[in-house]
C-alpha cells in the first residue's frame, strides 16, 4: 500500500518536471525507509529563507552543473523556472554570462564555485551575511550541499547521464563547463 502511494508521488513529480525519477521508483521498491530519508534530503534541498530566488538557484544550479548530471541539472532548470526565476537569468546562470545575471545570482555562484573548488570562502562569505544574513547563508549551503546528493545518488545507482544542451522555455542553452 505505502509503496503504491509513494509510486503515485513520483510518477506526479515526474509529470510536474518533465523528469524521468526511474531511480526513485527502484529506490520505493527496495526500500521504503531509504525512500522516506530520500524525501528528507529533498525538504533540504528546497529550503529558501531569507535569500533571493536568483542567489539560490545560481547556488543549486551550480552544484548540480558541477555534478554533470544533464537530468538533474535540466530539473533544477524547470524548477526555477515553475518558482519564477526570470528565463534570462536562467539562461545566463546555465551559460555562466555574468554581464546578464543579476548581482545576486552571481554572488549565489560565485559562492558555489568557491565552496566546490575547496577555495577559501571568507570573502564571499562576508558577502552573502552582508546582503542576505546568516538565514540566507545557510540556504545557501542548504543548496549547494543538498543539490549534490541526488546527482551523486543517481551516478553510484546507475543513473546518472552526462549533457551539455539545457533548454530554458524551449530554447537550447549551451552550458558552460562547471569552475573548477
């Protein structure tokens, strides 16, 4: 019965997205436990307070790039866009244009870029608590780590599957290769 409402749950992300979640449904099949923790990740992963939509989504989106997960990175895709963040700054988070993002979605990269390159962040750091406070910080780093767990879930399950071509409202983006 549970694992029926919960093939019910993935199969409606699934259609809200546009998103092949295959790996969710094994996951629900083998482990219903495993499926209830997964879905604690995700609360983590969409946790936003006091932080600006475009940071946030720079700051995701970045980490799932950093993954080269296709899928994943065209989901956060379609989920900022179902959120409201603004196509063009999408399409400028997936090129890495910085002359057409926003201040606060280069500074949500530019903290992503610098957490996932193991540089030091206390700059960056002192930025984010200048603008957004230490709740938009931590939704940052909410992000950046929550959105690395299902690319690297679904690569150690077989899943993952590389791409370079996202689309923003049906128009191909070429991203840029993740800072490294």
């Amino acid at each position: 019965m549970i694992r029926s409402i919960l093939h019910s749950l993935v199969r409606r992300f699934e259609r809200q997205f546009d998103y092949d979640a295959s790996y969710m449904h094994g996951i629900a099949d083998t482990s219903v436990g495993a499926f209830l923790k997964l879905s604690l990740a995700r609360a983590m992963s969409k946790h936003r307070e006091g932080v600006s939509l475009d940071a946030w989504f720079a700051a995701a989106f970045t980490a799932v790039r950093y993954e080269d997960c296709g899928p994943c990175a065209q989901l956060t895709i379609n989920m900022a866009l179902q959120a409201g963040v603004d196509p063009t700054t999408v399409r400028a988070v997936v090129a890495r244009d910085a002359a057409r993002m926003s201040s606060d979605a280069m500074l949500g990269q530019r903290l992503a870029d610098a957490v996932l390159a193991h540089e030091p962040t206390d700059a960056i750091r002192e930025e984010v608590l200048a603008r957004f406070g230490e709740k938009g910080l931590i939704s940052l780093s909410y992000a950046i780590a929550a959105m690395r767990i299902y690319p690297t879930m679904k690569r150690a399950l077989g899943h993952a599957h590389a791409c370079e071509r996202l689309r923003v409202n049906g128009e191909t983006v070429t991203a840029a290769s993740a800072a490294a």
